[in-house]
C-alpha cells in the first residue's frame, strides 16, 4: 500500500485541555535544586510550565512541523509516520534515525543541507514515540520495520543508516540484519560495554568505568524504563509537568551549565518536543521501549562501513572500543556539541555525515 501524505492537526480542545493542566500543576514543596543535581530542577520547571501554559505558540509550531513533508504507510500491521524529504536529482537515500525523549524532528535542520548536496532524507518515528504510535517493538523488529519502508515502500535498494541514542540500536541491528541494504552506518554514539570484553587498553577500561559511573549517577531514568517501565508510564500520560520533568532530567546530562534549552536548540524547539509526545500520548509506550529491548547481550561486529561522530558532551568513546563492535572507517572527535547535535550544531552534524557519505562512493 502506497505511503499516504500526513498533516499534524491536534484539536482545539486538547490544547485548551493542556494549558489547563499545565496551569493546574501541583509542585511538590522539596529542597532547592537550581543546579540539576537532583533531577530537574524545580525552579527551572515552574518557569517553564508557566511559559508553555501562557506563551508557547502550539500552532505556530504546529504550522512549522506541517511544512516539512510528513507520510504514513501500513507496513506489517503498523502504521509508521515518516518525514520524506527529496532531493532533485536524487544522488541516494539516508535513513535518519531518532531517540529519546525526542523525535524525528530532531532532524529538522539538516534536511536543506542533507537534500542539498543530492540525497534524499527519510526520517521514520520509532514504534511508539510520537506519530507511530502502538506498542514499542524491540530494536530488531524495528530494524526489519525500517529496512521494509526504505525496500518495499519506498523502493530503495540501498541506503545510508543515521542515528543517535536509540537510533544508535536501532541504526546497528539494520546494519547487522540487512547488510546488503546498507551502504554505511554513522553513529553519534557507540554501543556500551556488555561486560563480557577481555584485554582492554588503559583508554577502553577508563571509558567502561566512566559508562559505570555515569550509569549509577545518570541513569536512573535507564533503569526504570528497562525494568518497570510501567511504574512511571500512567504518571508521564498524565501530568504534562511530570511528561517535562522526566524528559528534562535526561537532556540535562549533555546539556552545558544545564542549559537544556541550548542543547536541545531553543525554547520553543524544547516545548515543541515534549508536546508532541502529550499529544500522542506515546511517552509510556516509548519509555516501554527500553523494557521491550531487554539489556541486550554480546552482538556481532557489524561489518559495513562505519563512521564515529563522538561530540565533547557524550561519553567519549575510544576508536578502539568502537572497532570491536563496527568496521570503523571514519571516527571524528567534533569540536562542539552534545547528544542533540543535529539540532544544537546542525552544519556541524550534517557536514561530517556528507563527508562520510561522499567517502562511501
């Protein structure tokens, strides 16, 4: 069944419905948090929810989504929202591939220089998160997803594979399960030690041991979604304040002095993010995602072409850990950036990729 064209159009009511709660918020009385140490910081999120309750333009946003073109296709049973972006000619394809709290929109600015340089952009909602909504998939089942929209949907033979975060799973099991599809794979992050590696430099030890300490001082948000999930869920599909707190907490650890706006590329960009998850309601069912994965185990080496793009406010990754799990071709230690690069430095992201791309031949 052919892709059908998609326009986001959230009712009236449940905006009035949103700013109703948001104004409704009951902040829990606890100790000053101003620098994040805790969480989010409560200080922080009072102004933010008064701003998004009172000034946050919902349509304007709205209106700036609908001008980058969105599909949905059925695929398997599924129903899978898509951003289609082409280029004229057309030099080849680049599956882009979101995380968490984000979406495909992550991605937004970079398409004109993505398309410019001749390739078309394609950038899918994961099973769960946002438009795709239904229950999330495992990482493998959403590779085979994927591979079939970019082969038998879009009918693309071959493509590039892009990704961050989960997209960094995701990105890895298409590599992995559908090689002959997949010209190169380009990460901004790298897999996590499973614990089962031996003879490690002093570099890799020191970065596994970071991963640790991050995990245990960082990761609580982790834990909880690849646990018990469903502890946290009706509480996010509720409470537009929690939906921002719990999302922020995590954007937070790659943010620079906790600037969480700037390092998810504004204010309104922010707001925009976590009201796409309210309005679909998909923050339970993404969070699930984590839990649908399991904590994975000891994978094969992916054998295509392989570029590393490790930004200064991400786990610093060794080149050597990243060959044990990839076939690396390219590892660029970028000048600047975080976990949302492609948003807060988008030239920055799009020109190493186009570099890797034209590299692939």
């Amino acid at each position: 069944m052919p892709p059908t064209p998609f326009t986001i159009a959230v009712p009236d009511d449940e905006i009035t419905q949103l700013r109703d709660r948001l104004r409704a918020t009951r902040f829990p009385d606890v100790a000053p948090n101003t620098d994040f140490a805790r969480g989010t910081s409560g200080e922080y999120l009072r102004e933010l929810v008064a701003y998004w309750a009172d000034e946050f333009d919902w349509r304007r946003a709205e209106s700036a989504l609908n001008d980058i073109p969105q599909f949905q296709a059925e695929i398997g049973g599924r129903t899978v929202h898509f951003i289609h972006r082409k280029a004229a000619p057309s030099r080849g394809a680049i599956l882009l591939l979101h995380g968490w709290p984000d979406t495909p929109f992550r991605y937004r600015r970079v398409l004109d220089d993505l398309t410019a340089a001749g390739y078309d952009c394609i950038v899918p909602s994961l099973p769960g998160f946002g438009f795709t909504g239904g229950h999330a998939l495992s990482s493998a089942d959403t590779a085979d997803l994927f591979t079939r929209l970019m082969t038998e949907t879009l009918g693309y033979e071959s493509f590039v594979v892009a990704g961050g975060d989960v997209g960094t799973v995701v990105g890895t099991q298409i590599a992995r399960r559908h090689p002959d599809q997949v010209r190169g794979l380009y990460l901004t992050n790298a897999e996590y030690p499973t614990g089962a590696e031996a003879d490690l430099t002093e570099e890799e030890r020191e970065y596994a041991e970071f991963i640790q300490y991050w995990w245990a001082t960082q990761g609580g948000y982790a834990a909880v979604q690849s646990t018990k999930p469903q502890i946290v869920g009706p509480a996010l599909n509720d409470s537009p304040a929690g939906l921002a707190a719990w999302m922020l907490g995590l954007i937070d650890t790659g943010a620079q002095d906790h600037d969480v706006e700037g390092a998810f590329g504004g204010r309104d960009e922010l707001l925009t993010n976590v009201s796409i998850y309210w309005f679909t309601q998909t923050a339970a069912t993404a969070a699930d995602s984590y839990a649908a994965d399991g904590w994975g185990g000891e994978a094969t080496r992916v054998t295509v072409p392989t570029a590393m793009a490790i930004y200064p406010r991400e786990a610093q990754s060794p080149r050597s850990w990243c060959e044990r799990a990839a076939n690396v071709v390219r590892y660029t230690s970028m000048p600047r950036g975080g976990h949302f690069a492609a948003l807060e430095v988008p030239q920055d992201f799009s020109g190493d990729l186009l570099a890797f791309v034209e590299d692939l031949g």
